[in-house]
C-alpha cells in the first residue's frame, strides 16, 4: 500500500460507544497504568461501524500486570471466539498513553496488536483522563505492513476514524 493506493474506509464509533469506552479505561488503568481494547463490528460493503469494544483484560486478565500491555495468545484464542460468537470482527485497537504524547513509541511500532495491513491503532492520552465526547488529542495510525506505519489525523478531512450518532 503505497503513499498513492486508497486508504483503508472511514472507521465510524457511536459517541455513546466511545463516552464508555474511555471512563472504563481510565478506571481499569487506576490513573498510573495502560489499559486497551479492541473495536468491534462488521466490514460489510458501507464504512466498518464499531458495534462493540472489549477490554484487553477482559481477554487476558494478565495484559496489565507490568504497568505497560502484555497481551499474551490466550488473550486473542478468547478474542477469536468472541468474535465468532457475536459475529463481529476487529476494526480497530487501541491503548492509553500517559501524559500527552500519543506518538508510537517503538514497542508499539514493534508490536502491532493486529499485524494486518490496514488495520487501525488508536492512542489516547493520559491513561484516558480526557473528553469522552470527542478525538481531541487521541493519536490514530494505519498498519501498512513491515512494522511501517501511517499517521492520520484524529479529524478533519484525512481522518481515519469519526465518531456519530449512531
């Protein structure tokens, strides 16, 4: 996937997904931890609309034993097997990161949750102490293969993911 192939569609959160999902992680993360979670849905023929997030230590109740996120093979056999059961697949990951900086640090260059190209990792600020009503501040990249990434912006026109109202 080249700088000039179209990217990966328009990855669409509800806000009400999204206005759980970062309170959960900021109580799972106790303020000093990373915390993370997979995005569910269905790809169908329109843009993948998240139906459903999932909680690393849902899967892997050991992810956060070393303040950063160790996900280990039993975390993604129960993923699997969520998802065939509910139908749904992985649309995207995403993590906490404290303080501001929602750059990929190197592990995360590393180590890609999902190490298919084009899926969508997303990085939000300080152990998730912020705006559960909006993308401000959260860091968003596409997988393009050989541990090489794409940043896109949060919002605006080269946006990778949005959130709405349904």
């Amino acid at each position: 996937m080249s700088g000039s192939d179209m990217s990966a569609p328009l990855i669409t959160i509800p806000i009400w997904t999204w206005a759980a999902l970062i309170p959960d992680l900021r109580r799972r993360g106790r303020g000093c931890g990373e915390t993370g979670a997979f995005l569910l849905g269905r790809r169908g023929a329109s843009a993948p609309h998240v139906a459903a997030y999932i909680c690393y230590d849902v899967l892997d109740p050991d992810a956060y034993q070393h303040g950063a996120i160790v996900f280990h093979a039993a975390g993604y056999a129960a993923l699997s097997r969520f998802c065939k059961d509910r139908k749904l697949e992985v649309l995207a990951d995403l993590h906490t990161h404290p303080g501001r900086w929602v750059g990929q640090s190197s592990i995360d260059q590393r180590n890609p949750m999902i190490p298919e190209i084009g899926h969508t990792a997303i990085i939000v600020p300080n152990y998730a102490n912020t705006s559960r009503w909006s993308l401000d501040g959260v860091g968003v990249y596409e997988y393009l293969g050989r541990f090489q990434w794409k940043t896109h912006q949060a919002s605006g026109r080269q946006r990778r993911i949005r959130l709405s109202l349904w």
